[in-house]
C-alpha cells in the first residue's frame, strides 16, 4: 500500500535532532511510501496549548492544516505532538480540512504498526540492551502499550517493532510507566522536580541494566540525557526511528 | 482580594534539597501504588467496579438535593440530627453551638477533611475547646501545626527523627528514641485519657446513605469509634457530596477505597453510624463550602465524585518528589490541583502547572475522575481569567505568532543554533536558565533537518518548494 505521507518533524527535532527526522524519512521511503516534508513547517501548537494559552496555537494549527490537508496520511516522529494535533486542535474553525488531518495524522510507532502493519526490519541489527521508554503521550492517550494502572493484558506496539531488529536485548526498568518529567514548559517552570524524575528514570534505565535508552519521543529524551550528562549517568540515548532505520552504533 | 499565588516550585525544590526525606516520601507511596496495583489485579473485576462507582457517584451528583433530603429524612427518623452548613463558617458555628449547649471544653476528633477545609480547630480554640485529633498522623501534623500533607497518610513527608523531636517537645518522650512502636505508644499514652474524659467526639464520614439515614466510617486505627463512642455525644462532619443512594451501593466503594488508598483489602474499621447511643447524641453536619457551586461547573463538576482515597497521589510523580505541603492547601496533589482553584483562583492558580499531564492519576482513580484532563482544562480557565504571570501569557502569546510565520520561525531557529554553538558555557548555564541548572542543554547540530532535506531532496515536487509566504 503506497500512501501520500506528510512528514511532521517536530521543532526541537529539528533543530536538535536532524537524525531522528533523516531515518523517520528514510524508514518510510525504504518502506515504499511516497514522502514530503512541507518546508513551511514550524510547530502543531501543542506548547502554547498545553500552557492553556489555547488562542495562541491558532496561528500554528491554521498553518499545519494548509500545509497537511492534501496528504493522505501524516506521520511523525512524536507522540505528544500527535496527540494534539489529533485530541486539542480546538483553537481553529472546525472544517472538513481540519477533520481530515485530526483522523489522519499518526505517531511514527502507530502508523509502522497499525496502517503499514510491518514486522520485520531484516536491514536492522542493533545487537545492544535497551531500555524502552514511552512517553506518556505515547502510553496513556495513544495507547501504544498497555498501562500498569489499569492491569490490562500487556501488549506493546514499540516492543513488537523492536523484537524484528536482529541482536537487540530488552533491560526492564522497575518503573517502566513513570513519567521522566519532561512535560514540555514544565522542564522550565518546575525545573526541580523536573530534573529529579529525569535523574530517577535515567538511573531506573541505567540499574536494569540498559545500555542505551530508546524511545519514540525525542523531547523526553532531550531532558533524560541532559539529566544524565550531567549526574554523569552513563547511559545513551537514540530515538526508535534509528534503530529501525539500521542505525549501527 | 490579591492573595500571591502558591509557589509550589519554589517549595518543591526545598524538599528535594533534603535527599533523606524525598527519597523516603517517594518510595513510601511508590510502595503504596504497586499494594494498589497488586489488589486490582487479585480482582478480575477491577475496571467494571470503577465503571459502577463511577455511575452511581454521577447518579447521586446529578440527583444531589433529593438524595440528600431523602438522608436527612431517614437520618431524622433514626435519632440524628441533621444540620445543614453552607460554608466553613457555618460549620464552625454550628458545631460551637452544640458544645456550648453541652458545656463541652474538650472535644477528640477523628481525622476530617472537611473540617481541615473549614479551618474549624482555630475557631474553636478562640471559644475555650481544646481539640485534640485521634489518629495518628494527623495528631503529629497538629502538634507540629502543620496542615495534613495527604489525604490518607497525614504525616508521610515526616521520618520517625522528626515524629520523636515533635513528640519530645509535647509529650516530654526522648527526643532520640524512633522506634515507631515506642512513638505509636507515646502517642497511645497521651492520647487514652485525653479520649476518656473527652466531652464531646467528633469524626467525619466516608459515605452517607439516603436510602437509611446512615453513614459509614473506614479507619485503620480505631480512633474514629473511640471519638465516637466513648464521650456521648458524637458530631459527624460530610460533605454534601459523600452520599450514595442504596445500602447495595457501599460495597461497591468498599472494595475500592482501601485497596486504592493503601492496597489493603479492607480498612482494619468499617463502622456504621446508625443512630446516638443509648442516652447520648448523634449530629451530622452536611457541609457545602463551595460544593454547589463545583456542581455547577461543566468541566469540573466530576470532581465531586472523588472518595478521598488518595491514589492519585501516591502515583502522581510530582506529588512523591514535591511532597503535600508544596501546594500550600488543604488538598494536594493532583485532586488537590483540581480543586483547590475553586476555592481561590489566584492563590492556586500555579497547581493546575505543577504536573506533566502524564495522565497516571486519571488511570488509578477508583470513580474515574479525568483528573488529568481537568488539569489540562483548568489551565485554559486560568488564562482565560488572566491569572497567569504577564511574563510567561507574553511570551505564550509571541511564541504563537512566530510559528504562525514560517520566514520568521526559520530565522530564529538559525538564531537558536548559532547561539547553542557560539555562546560561552556560563552564558548557557546561567541562572536564567532553570533548564541548565541541573542538565545540560542539547548539542548544537551543524544543520537541521530542513536544511539536510533542501539539500538531500533537491527533486522537490511542485507544491513541495520552499515557497514561504506568512500566513495571517
């Protein structure tokens, strides 16, 4: 199935983490897809939303719906800016544009495994323990994998798509759904609780024995690993996009 | 009336400073999470309670003022009195009235949240009545005059050193001796004869019931029977929202209280209060302060159906490193955040932002209250009535345009790298900068993705060029 994709890449991805936007890009084309990244891009609204400052995300969703409406899906790398996009796009008009893009955009994780429903990545090898970590827009509102609260069968979407990458090993952390404390302006405005659940998950990962910390939302792993860095935490980070893209590390 | 809103950050990060205490506190009510998540899993029916609790709590709120003139009815008929309190001053009084138509100077009192919210131990003391709380943790919070900083647990930001200091003072014990059970037996000796000559007790109530005129309180260590038994005269403080139709319905509650509160099956008391003893008293006090007006609000009014279990605290992961007293309020965590800015707007108007929106609250509590989502809501509410900082509705505000403009947005993110390279490390880590104060700030990339991709996808298709016009 050729679809017209849409690539989203996240602003801090963009500017921090070009990587994490070249294999989102490279995984779906090597899978067939057809792909554009509408150069206009600047950012889903969801900081301003998530601030309660609703109004201000009009510019932002106004934007992204002229530059998305005429694909047939919309992909990114990031769970919590697909959960706005998808869930709080409020702060514009309704319209049959604005619908389209609401039920067709897609977390990254989501549209390997629900719409393109691949198993297998025989390109990739990433013999090295892993710790997986879903952000919390990933887990509770996608519902990429199953949530300890609510002692539902476990299933997990990333995991499945991790298990076809040959060599890889799964370190389990003894608090695997604890969120890490990114919360996007949060990271600022509560900076000490903030940095102290990013340390605390970064060590969790680290005694379970992971090598590296792998995840589908890099703006997690942005704070995890200036965290770590500075605690001096040894412990690597890399977004799930490049381990099924092939990265070697 | 200007009230300067709680700095919860600013307490947050004083707690954590003081690694002994956080580190207890967190791994306290981490423990009690993973208690609650084994009950839940012992029940194959866990989620169809919480489904049945959730109902019959909507039922009865959407029902409120029949259910509670059907309670007091019954109540009537079987002995109690039934008063009617529309505020925490109200309350006060009313309960002044009767312990000064009894001569009463001494009241024990079991643990309340509606009387902490009410402010009632003050405005006693001001009219003669020493008080003295029953239960344990929040008999400590009150020799160390400080509000409960969990619903349940009133003293779980305290080590027992702190409990032996604070006991030392009041009660003349070693101020080096912490064993818990000598501490719990100091605490026995002091408060037995307190009880026994007491002249009037006082508790609150987990439940009402309309349908019999009865109510229902679960306690761990039996000071609510004492409180309520041994004087005579018993005063059961509720609020109004406590109610639930059918005696059938209780069970439903009682299978989830303990379990989600401390992840035991069942409360060591479970008593129900059916009427006044033989020769004694029994008065309610249903108590409003606010109530009706939450009911009335689309978006939050189904934070009355909260059983006051504390779940969502002791999963919360801002609440175990930030510790109750940093929201500055009778309630804290994320219930607390909820409910706190219906009381005052501007003094709680930061505890809608000390969370991550992790939605882990919203997934443990027993009568599905989208706490998460309120928070989420509550924020919105804020800005709409200009209750967040100038400062940061600025900076909100011209972030919004920017992105709006992609010619602008690629200027500022060249900007952004250039600086990231260029500036000096205490430039970057100033402390202007709070992200820097304990993490290191991104690497600076020698091109971003959308430079990569013009140069990488120069086969641009048509509609796909970089044809960057403003929008509006």
């Amino acid at each position: 199935m050729r679809m017209k994709i849409g690539l989203f890449v996240p602003c801090y991805i963009d500017a921090f983490y070009p990587g994490v936007g070249i294999a989102t890009l490279e995984l779906l084309e090597r899978l067939g897809q057809d792909v554009t990244y509408p150069q206009e891009q600047t950012c889903c609204g969801q900081p301003m939303t998530n601030a309660g400052c609703v109004s201000d995300s009009a510019a932002s969703e106004a934007l992204f719906v002229r530059l998305f409406a005429g694909f047939d899906a919309i992909v990114m790398p990031s769970g919590s800016c697909t959960h706005h996009v998808r869930a709080h796009f409020d702060a514009i008009e309704q319209t049959d544009a604005v619908r389209h893009v609401r039920a067709n955009t897609y977390e990254l994780v989501e549209f390997l495994h629900d719409v393109l429903k691949v198993r297998d990545f025989p390109w990739a090898e990433f013999p090295h323990t892993v710790g997986l970590h879903n952000s919390c827009s990933s887990l509770r509102a996608l519902r990429t994998a199953s949530m300890s609260e609510l002692g539902e069968p476990a299933f997990s979407k990333p995991m499945t798509l991790l298990s076809g990458v040959k060599g890889i090993r799964f370190a389990t952390p003894a608090r695997p759904d604890e969120c890490c404390g990114f919360g996007g302006t949060f990271s600022v405005s509560e900076e000490a609780v903030s940095a102290r659940m990013g340390l605390d998950k970064v060590r969790d990962h680290h005694q379970a024995g992971a090598e590296y910390i792998v995840s589908a939302d890099s703006s997690c792993m942005m704070h995890q690993r200036g965290c770590a860095e500075r605690a001096g935490v040894n412990i690597r980070f890399i977004h799930i996009a490049e381990i099924l893209n092939g990265a070697r590390q | 009336m200007k009230e300067k809103p709680i700095n919860h950050a600013g307490a947050a990060a004083t707690f954590i400073a003081d690694k002994p205490h956080l580190d207890f506190h967190d791994a306290r009510l981490w423990d009690m999470r993973q208690k609650r998540d084994a009950q839940m899993h012992v029940l194959p029916e866990w989620q169809e309670l919480r489904s049945r609790a959730s109902a019959i709590k909507e039922h009865a709120l959407a029902n409120l003022a029949d259910y509670l003139e059907q309670f007091e009815r019954n109540a009537k008929r079987n002995g109690i009195h039934v008063h009617w309190a529309a505020d925490g001053t109200e309350h006060n009084r009313i309960v002044a009235e009767i312990l000064a138509a009894r001569g009463a100077r001494t009241l024990i009192k079991s643990k309340s949240m509606v009387t902490e919210e009410c402010d009632l131990r003050p405005y006693l003391a001001a009219r003669g009545v020493t008080v003295t709380e029953t239960d344990l943790g929040e008999r400590i919070q009150q020799l160390d005059d400080q509000l409960p900083s969990h619903i349940v647990v009133p003293s779980v930001h305290k080590l027992t050193e702190d409990v032996a200091r604070i006991f030392a003072r009041h009660y003349g014990t070693d101020p080096d001796a912490d064993d818990p059970h000598q501490l719990a037996e100091a605490q026995r000796l002091a408060a037995r004869p307190v009880i026994l000559h007491a002249d009037a007790g006082m508790t609150g109530g987990n439940f009402f019931v309309a349908e019999t005129g009865t109510f229902v309180v679960c306690t761990n260590e039996g000071n609510a029977d004492l409180s309520a038994t041994v004087p005579g005269v018993h005063i059961a403080t509720i609020g109004i929202e406590r109610v639930v139709p059918r005696m059938a319905d209780l069970g439903v509650f009682i299978r989830l209280l303990s379990r989600s509160a401390l992840g035991s099956p069942i409360t060591q008391y479970t008593s129900h209060f059916r009427g006044p003893q033989d020769g004694g008293e029994m008065h309610v006090i249903l108590v409003d302060n606010g109530r009706s007006a939450r009911l009335g609000m689309d978006d939050f009014w189904t934070s009355l159906k909260c059983i006051r279990c504390g779940a969502c605290m002791n999963t919360c992961p801002v609440y175990r490193r930030s510790g109750g007293l940093s929201y500055g309020a009778v309630y804290s965590g994320p219930i607390g955040a909820i409910i706190d800015p219906t009381f005052n707007e501007r003094k709680y108007s930061t505890l809608p932002y000390a969370s991550t929106l992790n939605g882990s609250c919203t997934n443990v509590c027993p009568v599905k209250i989208n706490i998460h989502e309120q928070l989420f809501k509550w924020r919105q509410v804020l800005v709409e009535h200009h209750q967040m900082p100038f400062v940061k509705r600025e900076i909100m505000h011209m972030a919004g345009k920017l992105m709006g403009q992609p010619k602008l947005y690629r200027a500022a993110i060249a900007g952004t790298e250039t600086a990231l390279g260029t500036l000096p490390r205490f430039a970057l880590y100033n402390w202007l900068n709070p992200w820097g104060k304990n993490r290191e700030l991104p690497e600076p990339v020698k091109e971003t993705f959308h430079s990569w991709y013009r140069r990488n996808r120069p086969a641009a298709k048509p509609g796909q060029t970089d044809n960057a016009e403003n929008t509006p």
